[in-house]
C-alpha cells in the first residue's frame, strides 16, 4: 500500500513539473486544458494529502536492541579511559622558574714596590690585601625537581679587591767609618779630623785608632801626616 501511495506521490509531482515546464504538453496528454495556475491549484492537494497519508501508514520503527555485553562493558571501558587520561596529566611534567643570586670571591692581586727607606734584602706589607665579592643573578628553571636550564640576567662585583702592597728594602749600608762629631774635631784641618792619639786615613794601611775620609785640608800643622805630598790636601 505504502509502494503504491509513494508511486502516486512521484507521478503527480512528475505531472506538476512537466505543466509547469509545458502546460500545452499536459493539456494533450490529459486532454483537458491547463493552465499553470489550475495545474498547481489540482496538484497541490494532491500532493499534500499523499504525503500525509504516507506518513499515517509508515510502520513503527523498531526499536534498538541493546547486548547485555556491549552494555556491561561501556562502564568498564569509561573506567579504563579516565586512568588513562588521569595518569596523562599526572604525567605532565612540573616546570617552576626561580630568581637567585649567587656570590663568588673574587681574589686579591699583589704588587711590588721599591722602598728606599728599608735595607735592601728586607720587605714589609705596605698594604693589607682584600678579596672582592661578585653577585650572579640567574633565571633557573626546574622540571620535577631537577635543575633543567640556567640563564645569566645579571653580573656585578659589589665589593671591589684590595691590591695588597709589598715594599722591598733597596737601602744600602754606608761602608765609611763614623765621622767624628764638630766637638772633637782638631782645629788644624778643615773637615773635621778627630783629635785622637793617632788619625789615619780611611781604606790606606794605617793603624788607626781613628780613621777619616778624606780629602781634607790642612789648614795648621799636619799633626798626623795625612798630607803625604805636601799640597795641603790630606787622604787624596
């Protein structure tokens, strides 16, 4: 019944298509004259009503059956996929990115000065040296726990070094016998010769006791023979 309705449905909308494309054709095959309007006005209803009718006759349809098995094992499977899924995002790994500064000592130098002052083969510490402190700031990135990259953001020395100063002894030690002071020197020289029982002249073969350098002149007697050649220069 149903196949019969639905070939009514195709024929009659098959008649409208060919009226409306050719009224006169329809007009010959019906032998009844139409019009565009009188064929829509017959086959509108018609139509309409096979439609309607189609849709009383259809069967039920039939309703889904569901297996037993297939339903006990959707719990399952959801139980199976939200693990999986679980254990994804347990499994994400953790990424923190910390700031920190760390310092580093950064050592003294050390110079070497030549001190007149001091005997030469002596030194002394004129300058006490001190370490420098330097300040690194780091960007840090940890991945579960472990240290994974390291950027430098910053580098800045924020105690400066002391140079530490040695000064080394260059002083020689006079070699010349100590010269006698202006209360004891004997007036018959010019450049003070010591009054002393007997006065030679310093680095010559005399005995001494007193010795002076010289030159020296002889402005009175000659007391000790220091001038040899008689030009009143002594200890040429």
């Amino acid at each position: 019944m149903q196949t019969l309705l639905t070939l009514g449905l195709l024929g009659s909308l098959g008649i409208f298509a060919w009226g409306l494309v050719s009224p006169g054709g329809v007009s010959r095959f019906l032998k009844y004259s139409f019009t565009r309007t009188s064929l829509a006005m017959v086959c509108t209803p018609l139509v309409f009503g096979l439609l309607v009718i189609i849709g009383a006759t259809a069967p039920p349809q039939a309703k889904q059956q569901t297996n037993p098995q297939t339903s006990q094992a959707t719990p399952k499977l959801t139980t199976e996929l939200k693990g999986v899924v679980k254990s994804a995002v347990d499994s994400k790994p953790s990424t923190v990115k910390q700031i920190i500064t760390e310092t580093e000592v950064v050592a003294y130098d050390s110079k070497t000065i030549q001190d007149a002052t001091l005997p030469k083969g002596t030194s002394r510490r004129a300058v006490n040296g001190v370490n420098g402190v330097r300040a690194k700031t780091y960007e840090v990135t940890i991945t579960n726990g472990a240290e994974t990259a390291r950027t430098l953001l910053r580098d800045v020395i924020t105690q400066q070094a002391v140079t530490e100063v040695v000064a080394e002894g260059t002083k020689v030690a006079s070699t010349s016998p100590p010269q006698p002071s202006s209360s004891n020197c004997n007036p018959n020289y010019s450049g003070c010769v010591p009054s002393a029982s007997d006065v030679d002249c310093a680095g010559g073969g005399g005995n001494g006791p007193a010795y002076v350098s010289g030159p020296v002149s002889v402005i009175g007697t000659d007391l000790y023979g220091l001038d040899r050649d008689g030009d009143g220069i002594g200890c040429e």
